[in-house]
C-alpha cells in the first residue's frame, strides 16, 4: 500500500499530490486505458493506493477521462467503501447485520473498539488503524465477521481481536496474518440439481455447437428456469427479448451484453459467494451459454465488493477458461463464436443489486436505478441490448445447457421448476447452503437445519416477509413463498422490534437518496422503530408507521424504497401484540429531545440557568 507522509495539515487542509503520488495516480488510470466507464475500479485503486480519495487526484482523474470533476466526487461520495477523508492504514470494519448481532458481534466490536482505543467511525491519531461499521458481509453462518482492508474476516473472538490488534500496532501487513483469520468455508448442507450435478469445462459449449444457438434457446424456455434473484422473470423469455433487440443500425454489427449480477447484498444471503468459490466455471459456461445465445461477444461480472476476496480466483478461472479455449475468439474451434468475460468489483452499495443500478455503476457512474421502460434487454449496458440475470441463473442455464429443459423441469412444481439454493442462518443447529426442490414446505427445512422453539423466520432478507409459525406449513416457491435465497430463522428468545428495527436501519442507510418518498421516508421508519423500542412509543405512533410504510411501499422509484417496510408490515400483520406491548400508556410523546438538543448551546454559552432549559409536556 502506498502510504502519503502527511494525510492532512493541521487546519484540515487537505495536502496537495507529490509528483510521486501524480504518477501513480496516472499509472492507475493508464491500467484501465483513461476509461471513464471503469470509473469505479479506478476509484478502488486509488482508495487502496492513498487511503482515501484526494480532492487533488479527483481534479487530475476528471482531466485525464474527459468528464466533469463533478461526476468524479459523486461516485466518490456515493459508494460506502470509497473516502474523502483519511482512513488508517489498516481499515477495519464489523458486520452490523442481525445474524452477525446474533453471534455477538455488537460485543466484539466494543471489545475492538476499547483495544483499538477509538470509536465507530474514527481513525487513530498515528493514522494505524480505522473502526467503523458495515453492512452485511455475506458471511453470516461463520460470523461475527468484518473486513480489513476490503478483505473477509470471519468467526471473530475476543481471543482473535486480541491477535489483530497486536497485528495492527506491529505494523505487520495484512498479506502476512494468519490465513485462518481469513478462512471462508462453503458449508454446503443439501445438495440437489444443481450442486450435485458435475459439470466438464465445456461440455455445454459443445452441446450448443453441435445444435446451435436456436435450439439452446428452445432448451432454456422449456426448462421453465426464473430468475433466481427473486423476481422470477422467465430466463427464456429475458434472453429471447435481448436476442431480437435491435443494437444499432442493420447494416452495423449487432452489439450485445451479458451481465451477471454478483452483487449478492441482501442480509442474510450468501448462496453465489459459495457458487463463485465452488462453481466458478459452471457461473462462467452460463454465462458463455448466453453470449452465444444472444449474439454478445462480451461478458461481465459484477462482483460486489465484500467479496474482494473471490477476485484472485474468478480471475485465475477465467485465465484457465482462455487456455482451454473457451473464451476468446473461435471458442471450441466454432467461426465465429468470440466472447469473453471480465470481472468488475463493486465499492458497497446494496442499491446496486438492482438491475439498472448495477449497469450505472459499470459504466462508472452512481448506482441510481434508470427509469423503466426501457429496459436492459433493450436499452442496458452502454444502452445496448443487455441480459442481467445473477449467479444462480447462469449456474443453472449451464447444466439446462448440458442436460436440456425437460432434466430440469420435472423437479419442482408447475410454475416454479427446478430447485432453489438457500441460504440458512441464524437460530439453527446447521446454519448453511441447502438446495430444495420449489414446492418443499417450510417445515422440512426447518427440522433439516436442526431449527427449535422457533417464533418465525425472515425469507428473502430484510426485503422479503416475515413469516410466523403458524405458517410453517407453506411452501418454497413462486406461486407461495418466493426468494433470493436468504432465510433468517428466529426462535421465541429474540426481539420482533430489535430485528425490524435492525433492517429498518439498514434500508435508511443504504437508500441511493434518488427519489423523496425513499429517502425521507425510510429515514421517518427507522425515526419510529427507535422511538418504539426505546419506549417512547403510543397507538398514534402505531398508525404513522402504518402510513409511512404504505406511503413508501406504494410510491418509491426503485424495489428498495417498495420492499423496504416490508418487514414492518408483515410483523405489524402477524404480531400486532408484540407492538403494543410496547406502548406507553400516554396518548403521545414527543420522540425528540428538544432540552437535549440545547445542551450543546449550553455549553457554548456557558450557562445552565432554568432559562437555558427548555421542557416539553406529553399531550394526553
């Protein structure tokens, strides 16, 4: 890591760029060709390389692109992992999801914070070390875990912060720690279709080559595969639109994509960091599958930026992919058949698992969701006709590919073929991956990952339902209980109000701020949760949480801002006891400390007399 001598002046002013820091600021932009549409990546190099993002090197990097240096700081600003101000040499972050509360982190986290010597959000005076918080990691069966310079921890203990503190003040790099701090296992519990069935490097290909194109594409519809981001928009069909989409003139080239949305950000989901770890090929054949479908001649990975760690490997794949030649040009010795894949990293935006979003941010811009239509099978990456579907789609195409629709449409149920990977964490004894088949009733996985007492469980993460155990006789699957994959299990010990409240809190940080009733509105439901909980709460605050969740399910842009009250909603729905149980008895109370609020001004001021004290009365 390249280390400035000073990170700011005392006046906070930030330092200009040596001559040495300009070069190797302009060697960044030399390894992505002066492309502003790697924008992103360029800005990840340069966050690794100067521990922040200087107010210099944005002036240099916008005269080096060609764009506006306005465009610069607003990604800059944008993404959670990307800084304007100085981070330490080590920076050090904990998981905040509700699995990872589950496994102690919040603990953990106060113990490194009193070793480390400073709080959430602060950076050592030495400029060593910085601690702060994030959003889900993806590893919530092996958590409490965190990341230290954009790279995975996992099973932390007080004994393991004991160890990573004596790293830190020892200056010891991070390349050099022990490799168990950084052990990140599959736990692979139930295999079925998709994790069972082996698949040779290119024996789809072959397939396609020797049946072509049209009847891969006919395979693909009859197998019945959705989506398996949770949308469960037909693959078929998605692929069919793309392949028929006009790219430009008729006499130009036809210029189409393939995009394969490895931005797995929903809590409590973690089924694609197993598949790229484990199934890296059977991803990428998918994905090759798809290219020679649709005509595309180019591929990309989005791969979310907590897992840095997978970037080495999908890159040694891909090079292995390139020898066997089944990448690049002529692949499999077919004219005409070129296509390649290159894998792009995201800097921590939940927003950018939404289709649209993640093409933006691939082009170098902010994750805001586009306005829909058009949409990406017609108008996507550089608005040209583009397929996004994620990790467990392509996996599945690939075998479809091999096996054909009919080995894959006699599992599972009339709208929903096939089989479904999920994710299982929190109060079981076999936290994991399992694969069902659709159709499979809640209560079957449940007494598989060893569940007991349980009050009820979160399917889909924080943007899916919560549902109760009175419900546990339902059934995976599109036509009852559709997901991404994430389950979230809770037994009858933990907190309704605390876990709503968890994600409500993680929806308000991770809107893109883009449309208002998104923006205000999940900041107004985590504003009530905290007043509930803190039991400040009356009836009249029960029905403003009502209206604000409609308000923002009903009239937000983007399926963040619609999904986001979900989890208050299907809680108020199925626990309206556990609600009021935490009501005061006062018809109101004021959630805001207006004397509290002063107390800054006091001290300013110098005073403390009655009338610089304000007091607020309940309206019974």
């Amino acid at each position: 890591m390249y280390n400035r001598e000073h990170l700011l002046e005392a006046a906070g002013t930030p330092m200009p760029l040596t001559e040495t820091e300009q070069s190797v600021l302009m060697r960044i932009v030399d390894r992505h060709a002066a492309d502003a549409t790697q924008l992103v990546q360029i800005l990840r190099e340069v966050q690794a390389s100067f521990r922040h993002i200087p107010a210099d090197a944005m002036d240099s990097l916008a005269a080096a692109l060609g764009i506006e240096r306005a465009q610069v700081q607003a990604v800059a600003e944008f993404y959670t992992f990307f800084s304007t101000k100085p981070r330490g040499r080590y920076d050090i972050l904990i998981s905040d999801s509700i699995t990872d509360h589950m496994l102690g982190s919040r603990e953990i986290a106060a113990y490194l914070s009193e070793r480390l010597g400073i709080q959430p959000g602060e950076t050592r005076s030495d400029g060593q070390v910085s601690f702060d918080y994030t959003s889900c990691t993806g590893m919530c069966e092996q958590g409490p875990a965190g990341l230290v310079n954009g790279l995975t921890l996992t099973q932390l203990t007080r004994e393991r912060i004991d160890r990573i503190v004596d790293l830190v003040n020892a200056g010891t790099p991070v390349t050099q720690w022990p490799r168990e701090f950084f052990a990140v296992k599959d736990n692979i519990r139930r295999a079925d279709l998709i994790l069972k069935t082996e698949l040779k490097p290119g024996s789809a290909l072959k397939w396609s080559n020797t049946r072509g194109a049209d009847s891969t594409l006919a395979e693909i519809e009859k197998s019945g595969l959705r989506g398996r981001g949770g949308a469960g928009f037909s693959t078929g069909m998605k692929w069919k639109f793309c392949r028929q989409a006009k790219s430009g003139p008729a006499d130009a080239p036809a210029e189409r994509y393939v995009v394969c949305n490895a931005d797995e950000g929903e809590p409590g989901t973690f089924k694609d960091r197993v598949l790229l770890q484990s199934y890296a090929d059977q991803v990428f054949e998918g994905m090759t599958l798809c290219g020679r479908v649709i005509g595309a001649r180019q591929g990309y990975l989005y791969l979310r930026g907590e897992y840095l760690y997978l970037g080495d490997h999908l890159d040694r794949v891909l090079q292995e992919r390139r020898r066997n030649h089944l990448l690049g040009s002529n692949i499999l010795g077919e004219p005409g058949f070129d296509f390649d894949i290159e894998v792009r990293i995201g800097a921590g935006a939940y927003i950018c698992g939404e289709e649209s979003a993640l093409i933006e941010s691939l082009e170098g811009k902010r994750g805001v969701p586009r306005n829909r239509p058009p949409y990406p099978v017609t108008h996507g990456y550089r608005n040209k006709p583009t397929v996004v579907n994620n990790v467990e789609t392509f996996a599945a195409a690939a075998l479809i590919g091999l096996k054909g629709g009919a080995w894959f449409a006699d599992v599972g149920t009339e709208k929903s073929k096939g089989t479904k990977i999920l994710s299982i964490s929190g109060d079981c004894a076999k936290p994991g991956i399992y694969e069902y088949p659709f159709g499979t009733s809640i209560r079957k996985i449940l007494d598989d990952c060893g569940a007991t007492n349980t009050l009820g469980l979160q399917i889909g993460g924080p943007s899916g339902i919560f549902i109760s155990d009175r419900e546990f006789d339902r059934v995976l699957g599109f036509e009852d209980l559709p997901t991404g994959g994430s389950f979230m299990i809770f037994d009858r010990t933990r907190d309704i109000l605390e876990i709503v409240r968890n994600f409500t809190h993680f929806f308000a940080h991770e809107s893109c701020g883009f449309c208002t009733p998104c923006r205000v509105g999940t900041s107004l439901l985590r504003n009530q949760l905290d007043k509930l909980c803190a039991g400040h709460g009356a009836k009249g605050d029960l029905v403003e949480l009502t209206h604000i969740s409609k308000l923002v399910k009903n009239t937000s842009h983007c399926g963040l801002g619609q999904t986001a009250a979900n989890p208050i909603l299907s809680t108020l729905e199925r626990y309206p006891e556990l609600y009021e149980q935490r009501l005061r008895a006062k018809a109101f109370e004021p959630g805001f400390d207006l004397d509290g609020a002063l107390e800054v001004a006091r001290r300013m001021a110098g005073r403390d007399d009655a009338h610089a004290h304000l007091e607020q009365e309940a309206v019974l």
